[in-house]
C-alpha cells in the first residue's frame, strides 16, 4: 500500500474496492476511512458505515476493515426490508448502493 504513508499524514485513507468470496468489488464512490494511531495500533473508522478496525500496521487495519465491510455488505444484502427497521434499514440502504453493480 504505497500510498498509505501519504494518505495519513491526512488522517484518512479512501477505500476504492474489497474483495469477497475471492472477487474484487468496486465501490460506487470511496469510503473514506479516517486513521489513527493510539499506543502503536493502527485504527481505521467509517461512521456512516458503522464499521471500525485495527490492527499492527496500516496494511493489517485496512484489510480488518475491508473483510467486516465485505461481511456486512453480505448481510444486508440478504435482508428484505421487512426484517429490518430504523437504523437497521437506513445501513441496509446505505449498503445497498455500496458496490458497483455488475450487470
């Protein structure tokens, strides 16, 4: 991740893509991971998403985050809109529109 080094000296880093079951997904418009580093691990946030990671490098905190955001772009995508309500349904929304569609 060469760009990494540059991109928290900004506090953030955008995520473009995540792979799942082995194939690369690209997002419909980054997702701006915001970086920081406490006691020497890295942590990496999405608020919107509701999604957080760590780990010992960058790299490590990075790939956290993208398997959670493959694991719940899965879940909510197999959720009809009757099984969820609230909150529930605004991330089912928000990780409806999250990848590119492949047709």
């Amino acid at each position: 991740m060469a760009h990494a080094a540059a991109s928290l000296r900004a506090e953030t880093l955008p995520l473009t893509s995540f792979v799942d079951e082995g194939r690369t997904l690209s997002l419909s418009k980054p997702v701006v991971l915001h970086v920081s580093i406490e006691d020497g691990a890295y942590f990496v946030e999405n608020e919107s998403l509701h999604l957080f990671a760590k780990g010992s490098s960058l790299d490590e905190a990075v790939e956290a985050f993208a398997a959670d955001l493959a694991y719940y772009w899965r879940y909510y995508n197999s959720l009809r809109d009757d099984e969820v309500a609230g909150a529930g349904l605004e991330l089912k929304r928000i990780y409806e529109g999250l990848v590119i569609s492949e047709d």
